[in-house]
C-alpha cells in the first residue's frame, strides 16, 4: 500500500501584505514539504497564528493597519506561543531594520528581494536551531 500523504516538515505561517510574495513563498515552502497558512494583514497574522500555532512565521515589517512589529508582539504575549521563531521580511537594510527586529521579536530576518534556496536554508537552519 502506498503512503499518498505529504510529508510535512512543519507549519509556516506567511504573513505579507504582497499577494506575490505571499504566492512565492508559499509555493517555495510547499515544495520543500512544509504545511503553510497565509495572512495578508498584520491582524490576519495574529489571528491565524493563534488558530494554528505554527512551527515557524515569516513575517513581513511593512504593513499597513498593524506592522509586522506590533503582530509579532501581540503573538508573543500568547505563552504558547512565546518560543515561535520569527523570520522577519524586510526591504530594507541591516542597519536600518536589524536591531529593531530583534527587539521586536525576530530570531531573524531577510531582506527582500530574496533567492529561493536563501528562504529553505533559513527556514531549515531556524526550525532545527527552535528544535534544539
């Protein structure tokens, strides 16, 4: 018998305001065996992460109504869900961004545009580094 299930590495929650970017990187990681949910708003966000519990978030910084600070914040505060590593999207620099999304919550960002193989390493590297 043959076993027709995906494997699922894990959950990902993507949370962008771009429907392009949401579409890439959701079919990026849907490749490499991950389940993924998709918000369009920082508020979605918050509300799809506190439904499904992910493994992982990506979220962008840039949103209009609730940035990716603030949703990430409100994530958070939920004891569940203190310890989800958070990958922050930025298109902006290091310099710009870096400190701001540590403080806010990030276990680590990327700056868009960004290259598919940079997004799988990173997603791995932070699944195994939480898992640890």
């Amino acid at each position: 018998m043959t076993n027709t299930e995906p494997n699922i590495n894990g959950t990902i929650l993507v949370v962008d305001d771009e429907e392009v970017i949401v579409s890439l990187l959701s079919s990026i990681l849907e490749r490499e065996g991950y389940q993924v949910h998709c918000g369009r708003s920082g508020r979605e966000g918050v509300e799809i992460a506190m439904k499904t519990h992910p493994d992982l978030i990506i979220m962008d910084i840039l949103m209009p109504d609730l940035d990716g600070y603030g949703a990430t914040r409100l994530i958070k505060q939920n004891p569940t869900m203190q310890n989800v590593p958070v990958i922050f999207l930025t298109g902006r620099s290091a310099e710009e961004d870096g400190g701001k999304a540590f403080a806010n919550g990030a276990t680590t960002f990327v700056r868009k545009p960004f290259k598919r193989r940079q997004i799988t390493d990173l997603v791995k590297l932070t699944m195994m580094s939480a898992t640890a």
